[in-house]
C-alpha cells in the first residue's frame, strides 16, 4: 500500500477548545482543484502499475490518501495516521510500504523528521527546500521536483543575463520562503547582485503586516522583485499590490505559484503581467483525460473529495448527498444527469502537467523499488518469480531500493535520485502572458543541468513580454558609470550603490562600470575623456624649430669669425701687432673657438649614445684648450711684464716650448677626465617626465654628475687663474695692453659659468640644453670679441697703428 497526503483543501477552521467536551474533528475550506488532480494522477498511475504484467506481475498496490489542509500539524496528523495500524477496519491490515507527501517545505519537514527515524520512504513532488537534501537529518526524504539548490542558481542565472543588479525579495515566513531566499541570495553576490529589501509574508498574516510589504515595495526604488513564496502564502499581498495599484514591477517566480492557476487571472495580470519563473518541465499524459472526464460522486458514495469536486465544476450537490460538504457555499441538488465529458475546463488539460507529471513519476519509482525488493531484479518485461513475501516488505528495505532506483518511463524520462535523494535539475521559464483575456503561461525557455556539475540557461528574449513592454527592464541602484569614471562606494550603501568618480590625470577606464582607473604606461598620457590613452608629446631641441634654427645659425657665425680672424692673423703673421700678441697660441686660441663654436650642434638634435657622449666632452676638451691657451697668454704677459724690471729674466725662460707644454698639459688633465667619464658612467640618452605630464623630454643624461661638473669645475679653475694673472698684469705700459682684454674676457666667461649653474639647474625640459649652448656661446664669443676684435679693428680699420712704435709706446 502506497500513501499519500495532498492539500486538497487549502486553509483550515480554527476552533477553540472549551476543554468541556471532546474536541471536534479538523474542519477544512477551500477545496483546491489543482492538489484534487494530483490525487487524482496517483489514483490513475497506481492503476496503469497494476494494469501491467511487466511491473509487479500479479501484485496489486493499493493506496490511502489524506488531507493535510495545507497545515504543518495536519500533515503531520495524517502522515502518522497513515503509517500506523489500525485495530478497527481489519485484524492485521498493511501498513504503507512508502508515502508520497507533501506539496508545502514546511509540511515535508515536518513528516520527513517524525518518519524518517522509522526508516519510511516519503517522496515529495512539490517540496523543493533544500534543506531536506540533507541525508543526516531526513535520510528516507526521496523528491521528484529539483531542490531549491538548483532552483537559486536558475533564479541567479536568470538576474545575471538580464543584468538586473538591484533587486527586492519576498519569502514566506517558512522554511521554503527562508531557505530559498537565502540560496538565492547567496548565488547573487557571486555575480555582483545587491538586495534592497527582504519582505517576509505568510497565509495567516494580519493585513497590517501585508501592507507593511506593501510599503516597502513602493518605497523602494527596485523594478525587479523576487518572490520565493508559495502560492497560497503570496495571494493575500497580490490582492493588495492590485488593489494599490503597485505596477512596473517586473516580478520573478518560484515555481510555487508561477504555474498556480489562481492567482492567473486578467485582474492579477495588471500588476503582475509578464512575471517570469522557473516550473519543473511539463509532460503530456494522454490517457489521463478519459480517466479524469469519468470521475463521478455515482461511481464510488465514499470516494474522497469527489463530492467536493462535483459541486465546483457542476455547481450542484450529488442527488445521493444528504449532507452539505467542505465548500464555502450550499447548492441546489444536480439533476443526476450531469457529465465531464464535454466540459472544456482547464483542470481536464493534460498537455501540460508538471506538478502532477511529479506525482506520477513517484509512484512509478516506489513501485519500481517494491518491483526490485520483490523479485530482486529490475524490471525488464521477463515472467520472473518473487523472491520475498509481500508481508515481509520493510520500510527500511523499500529506502534502500529507491537509492538505487534507475529507469526510462514511457515518455523517455531517466527516473533516478542522486546522494541526496534529488532527481537531474531541468526546468522550463515560463513568461505570463495576456492572450485572448486569459493568462497563459508561456515557455521562453530552459535551464538544465550539464557536464562537469555546469548548467545551461537558454532564452528566447524575443518571446518574452514584459511588465514595461518588450523592452528589458532595468533594475539598478544606481546608473552605469560611463567610460572614464570610477565606482566609488557609497558609504553605508550595498555595493551596487555607489557615484561615478572620473578617473585622475595618467589614468583611464576604457569599460563601463570600472571598479578602479588604470594607470596609463610611462609614455603615454590619458585624453580629455580619460577613456584612452594617448602617446606623450616627445620634446627636444630640433634643428627646425626657431630656437634650433637661431642657435645653429649663431653657433655657425661664431665659427666663421674664428675663421676668419684665423685667415686674417695668418694673412698678417709679421705685423708688429700679430707679434706682439703672440702668433702661434693666437692661433691655437681660435682654433679652439672654432671648436667651442661647433659644440653646440651636437647638442641639438635627437639625443643618440654617441651624440649624448660627444657633447659634453667635446665640450669639456675644447674648453680646456680655450682656456689653456688663454692661460699661455697670460702668463707671456706677465713674464713679459716681469721682464722689464732689472735682474729678471723670466721670458727667456718662457718660450714657445713651455707655451705649448702649458697647453698641451692642461688640456691633457681634461682629456683623462673625460676618459674616465666616458669609461665609468658615460652619458646616455634618456626620457624625462617631471617637467610635464603631457610631454617626455628627450635629453643626455650625464651618467655621473660628478665628472660633469668635475670638467666644469676644472674649466673654472684654469678660467680663474687666467682671470688673477691677468688682473695682475692690467697695468703694462703698452699701448696695447692685452692683459686687459684678457681680463675682460675672463671676467665674462666668469659671470657666464656662474649664472649659468642655477639656469641649467631651473630650466625645464629643451631649455636646460638651451641654457647649456648659450653659455658656451656667450663665453665664446666673450673671448672671440674681447680678445681679437681690438686686433682685427688695428689690422683691419686702422692699419697705420699696426707699427712696433704705437705698439710699444708708453702710456
């Protein structure tokens, strides 16, 4: 015998016990035609079992079925009813091998821990809570409907592709309502989802607490609400949601009330039209509407609920009913004439059975394990002898076998319970639509279990109808942060509540919605937008920009004038004022400056490794030679001066070999100090930042910037003894004194390299090479012009001057 607990009816009368009398029996309204069907499919799959040779040959099953009135403590009343023996009806009556119960979480909790201890199989086919998936407590709980486990990550599957970030809830003040919730909740913060809210509702509710709900929906600012509730739990708060008038509301289901046909009426769909939810697939049972159009109060007096059942869908009570049965109102007594089976109501539409397809498959896979407990084998449509007594079946043994419960029914469906007593997870989402003004429930598509414990969501959006049209709904705290902003959380807020921060200078977000702005590379620089990055300007001092093109035509002229006095000194070797200026370090001065005045064209350019090492050495070379041949000249002058006293003798021994030793010595020192430079730490090519964000400056390192300013140094050391021995010899009683242009030049070369220190060390980016090529201009120039302009002016414009006479006269 196989037992099984519907809720036929759905709400129970409460009555007050006087403790005067015996307490009256359970009293129940609201006869349900929909669990009416579900017993009504266990009554038709028993007699298919028992129709066929192939399944438990020659035993017949048998069934009991009670009312739970949709009541935790009736439910639990029936289960023990069911399960006990009963000394009144029969001396040694069976008890049930397995029972198939119940339709509400909160009711299958309650029978699967009184039961479970016993060892009796109870398989659910409406009870989707996934806590009775654990076998240390409910370890006889078998269910053919996929566990809420499955039903949160279809749930969360679905937010995700809609992209619905900022969504409201609503459980039932239970164990389906909370442990749904909290499955799905937890599924949802994995892709990012945030709850607003968390209504909680129940059947027995006062309306205050209802319409507290009913605030909080409208306060909200959610368009996307989910409502993990069963059906008879979430009717009380949708009367009132249509009552207020609550829409664009776009409602997600659990498969508890998306299918219920209730609450699917024309007056719900205004607020509730285009609700999507997940229901268990759904299965065509054809021979179950013959079986359906023939049940009749005639047939059987004491049939259960078929009075009940009668009066709804004929609208009159059985001619033999003596007294008024379980519904709300009393009617006229039928005619005795009455017939189903033309009636073209839905309760006989068999097309597209999905809870009751679950109660088939129940008893198919309890009588399935009684086959293989019985003939210890599966079945396999051979004439097999039993191997066990009918009487000596156990409970416990009918768990055991419904482990291991593994076939294809006749619609091609793999029946089996994995480790936790669940079958495969499939759903279909179905889509509330209006059409010829009645609620249809549409598929749009389907979620199944894959390989590798992954899962499968299809949907056909174009299918779908919503609450705001055909357009998807969006749901979000706050908006999308455009390219070139941040998140920034907003504090005391969920995360999906947050501002848009744009991103700082250096740094993009090239992606909608960026949690963090990324920092552009060392070379480029982000645009206006902050949503690309954009190559640096690259700066440097170029031979075609006016500053490049003025420098390398100064730097040119300086050359030339080198040349030119060079030819003219040349030209005018024996003249008394070429002499007196002595020829030959004259000419080793202007071929210095030649030189000075050619270094800053490698300054100019793109910086190179070996432009980079040139410049500064060539530079520091030079100069040395500059200056030791100005320090020769110097020191003829002073020997010449010290020579005209009485006893001395010093220019003789100063001639033009120690002239060149001077020379060749000090600039000597300068080539060893740029060889070491070049050796150790040479220049090199680098990029500067620091001067803009915008720009890279292409400029010469110098390596080390103690050998850079080790040359300078030394050039300054050499510039301030040709400066001291020249202001020592500033008075030589010659009319052409040239200690006095010598000092003259020094002290501009000086005030050059002096000022020159701090400019080179401010200037920014190309100027500090600017900086750098002015210097050596002006101190070039200073001695080109303080020098030899005075000569050239005697040679050139006053040539009678240019006699030893005038040369030698006295002041």
């Amino acid at each position: 015998m196989i037992g099984g607990i519907f809720p036929v009816f759905n709400k129970e009368i409460s009555s007050t016990s006087t403790f005067k009398s015996k307490p009256a029996g359970v009293k129940c309204m609201g006869f349900d035609l929909r669990p009416f069907r579900w017993t009504q499919v266990m009554i038709f799959a028993i007699d298919e079992i028992n129709n066929d040779s192939a399944l438990l040959p020659n035993i017949s099953l048998g069934y009991r079925i009670l009312d739970s009135c949709a009541s935790p403590t009736n439910t639990l009343r029936a289960a023990l009813t069911l399960t006990s023996r009963s000394e009144k009806t029969s001396p040694c009556p069976p008890a049930i091998s397995a029972l198939i119960a119940e339709s509400g979480s909160t009711q299958s909790l309650a029978v699967a821990g009184a039961l479970g201890p016993f060892q009796v199989p109870i398989v659910s086919y409406f009870s989707t809570c996934a806590c009775l998936s654990d076998k240390t407590k409910y370890p006889t709980f078998f269910r053919t409907i996929p566990s809420d486990y499955f039903q949160a990550k279809a749930l969360a599957t679905l937010v995700k592709r809609f992209g619905w970030q900022w969504i409201g809830a609503i459980q039932s003040d239970n164990e389906y309502g909370r442990n749904g919730i909290q499955a799905f909740t937890e599924e949802v913060k994995k892709h990012g989802v945030c709850i607003a809210f968390i209504g909680t509702i129940l059947r027995t509710y006062t309306i205050d607490k209802i319409l507290d709900v009913v605030e909080m929906i409208k306060q909200s600012s959610v368009k996307v609400i989910l409502a993990f509730v069963p059906e008879g739990d979430f009717y009380p708060l949708m009367k009132e949601v249509v009552k207020q008038n609550i829409t664009g509301i776009q409602w997600i289901a659990s498969e508890a009330w998306i299918t219920a046909a209730r609450p699917s009426t024309p007056e719900m769909y205004r607020a509730f039209g285009g609700a999507l939810g997940f229901v268990v697939k759904k299965m065509a049972i054809p021979k179950l509407k013959p079986f359906l159009t023939h049940i009749s109060p005639y047939a059987d007096l004491n049939a259960a609920f078929v009075k009940d059942f009668w009066e709804i869908m004929m609208g009159c009570r059985p001619v033999s009913t003596e007294e008024h049965s379980g519904t709300e109102a009393a009617h006229e007594v039928c005619t005795g004439t009455e017939t189903l089976m033309n009636s073209q109501d839905v309760f006989f539409n068999v097309t597209q059975l999905r809870v009751s397809y679950n109660v088939y498959k129940a008893v198919y896979a309890i009588a399935h394990a009684l086959h293989q407990l019985v003939f210890c084998q599966p079945v396999n449509g051979k004439i097999v002898s039993p191997c066990l007594n009918v009487s000596e079946i156990k409970p416990k043994e009918v768990t055991a076998h419904l482990r291991r419960v593994n076939f294809m029914n006749q619609f091609g469906d793999d029946v089996f319970f994995d480790i936790n007593g669940d079958p495969p997870a499939s759903y279909d989402i179905i889509n509330w639509q209006l059409r010829d003004e009645q609620v249809q429930h549409v598929t749009v598509g389907q979620f199944a279990s894959a390989a590798n414990s992954t899962y499968k969501l299809s949907i056909k959006k174009e299918d779908i109808v919503w609450r705001t049209g055909k357009m998807v709904p969006i749901s979000v705290c706050s908006e999308v942060c455009p390219v070139g902003t941040r998140k920034a959380q907003i504090k005391g807020k969920p995360t999906c509540c947050f501002d848009c921060i744009p991103c700082a200078d250096g740094t993009i977000a090239n992606a909608t919605d960026a949690a963090d702005c990324t920092a552009c590379p060392r070379e480029y620089w982000s645009n206006e937008r902050k949503d690309e990055c954009f190559p640096k300007t690259i700066e440097f001092l170029a031979y075609n920009e006016p500053m490049g093109i003025a420098l390398t035509l100064v730097s040119l002229l300086g050359a030339s004038l080198s040349l030119a006095t060079m030819i003219v000194f040349i030209r005018y070797r024996e003249t008394p004022v070429i002499k007196a200026s002595n020829s030959e370090l004259s000419c080793f001065l202007l071929f210095s400056l030649f030189l000075c005045f050619l270094c800053p064209l490698t300054f100019i350019g793109r910086p190179t490794v070996w432009t980079c090492m040139l410049r500064h050495t060539a530079f520091g070379v030079t100069f040395a030679l500059c200056i030791s041949c100005v320090l020769g000249k110097t020191i003829v002058v002073v020997t010449a001066f010290k020579a005209t006293f009485p006893g001395k003798n010093l220019a003789e021994k100063f001639g033009p070999v120690q002239q060149r030793i001077i020379v060749c010595s000090c600039t000597l020192i300068q080539v060893v100090v740029c060889v070491l430079w070049l050796k150790l730490k040479p220049p090199f090519p680098d990029m500067v930042l620091r001067h803009s964000n915008k720009k890279i400056v292409l400029e010469c390192n110098t390596g080390s910037e103690a050998a850079f300013y080790a040359v300078l140094g030394y050039i300054g050391i050499l510039a301030v003894i040709c400066l001291v021995l020249a202001f020592l010899a500033r008075k030589v009683p010659d009319n052409f004194n040239e200690a006095k242009f010598i000092t003259f030049s020094m002290l501009i070369f000086c005030a050059v390299w002096v000022t020159f220190i701090p400019a080179y060390v401010s200037s920014p980016g190309k100027f500090t090479v600017a900086v750098e090529i002015f210097a050596i201009l002006s101190s070039a120039f200073g001695l080109l012009i303080s020098i030899f302009a005075p000569k050239c002016y005697i040679i050139l414009i006053q040539p009678e001057k240019n006699t030893k006479k005038h040369v030698m006269g006295k002041l």
